[in-house]
C-alpha cells in the first residue's frame, strides 16, 4: 500500500506544528550546509539555521504556495538571515577597529578554564573581584552563554561595551591567576 506523500507546500499551508517539524526535518541539513558554505563557521551556521526556522516558524501563516514552493520560501527567509548577521559582523568590526579592541577569541583550552573557574569557589572569588560590569558579562556570556547582542540589549549598552568589558575580565582573571599550568 503505497503511503500518500505530503508536499512542502501542503506541510506549511497546514499550519499544524506537527507538519511544520516535518518540514524542518527535510530541511535542517541541506539549509545548514548553505550557512556552513557560506559563513565557513559551524558554531555560527547552527545559529543562522536555527533562526530561519525560528522565523519561518513565526511566520508561516503569511506563506502563500501561489508565490513559490516553500523551500524558496524558506531559502528567502536564510538569505535576510545570513545578510543581517553579515551586516551585524561588519559593524562590531568597525567598532572595535574605532575602540581599537581586538577580538578575543576563546581557545578551547581557554573555555575548560573558565568553566573550571565558574565550579571551583576559589575561581568565583576571583570572578567576584572584578568591577561590577566586568563580572556581570563573564558571568552572563561564558557561564550563562549568553550572546553579546543579548547581554548588550539587557545593559543598555552596546556589543563593543560589553566584549571589552569581557575581554578585560577575563584578562584581569588570568593575569590574577597566575601562568597557565
């Protein structure tokens, strides 16, 4: 007995979310292999992934099949993504060019530190001494994992600030904390 296919079309014009998984099932691979292909960032094409379905899910009644089949739709959706963190990025690297900062970027040895610094007390004392702005960023992005846009929003402030803010804690710590062993 053969099973009835249901096309994309027919899976986000039910507006069920059941269908709408069955959707998301089809696409999640091929839709983050687009962002990995383009932004060469695995962490980052994740994120991208999984803000398109975010925003197709939100926004899935406004789908019409009589203007393109879903996927174009939703590769529509990828392409304003993708654009918007590319504008995102390009802006925080002309602010921190203006700041004159460089990025910190995290070794994965540097990750099990702080994350052995936010178990161990000693470690949370050492986090504690910080200016009040420094310790409430590391604690919000490396403990909480938190992203800077979101941290930024919640401070009144912006990305930048809050990356310096970050980047001089943790410097701070290491600096407090003595060599690596």
């Amino acid at each position: 007995m053969d099973v009835p296919t249901v096309s994309d079309e027919e899976l986000l014009a039910s507006h069920d979310l059941g269908s709408f998984a069955a959707f998301y099932r089809t696409h999640v691979d091929a839709l983050l292999g687009y962002f990995c292909r383009r932004t060469r960032d695995p962490e980052l094409a994740a994120d991208l992934t999984a803000e398109t379905f975010a925003a197709a899910l939100a926004g899935r009644r406004r789908y019409r099949p009589e203007a393109g089949s879903a996927s174009a739709w939703l590769y529509g959706i990828a392409a304003k993504q993708l654009a918007y963190a590319q504008r995102r990025a390009a802006a925080e690297r002309r602010a921190r060019r203006r700041l004159g900062m460089e990025r910190l970027d995290l070794l994965d040895a540097d990750i099990e530190r702080i994350n052995a610094l936010g178990e161990s007390t000693g470690a949370r004392a050492w986090v504690q001494r910080l200016a009040p702005d420094q310790r409430d960023a590391i604690t919000a992005h490396v403990l909480q994992e938190r992203g800077y846009e979101e941290i930024a929003e919640a401070a009144h402030t912006s990305e930048a600030v809050v990356r310096k803010r970050v980047s001089r804690g943790l410097a701070a710590v290491r600096q407090r904390m003595g060599p690596r062993p």
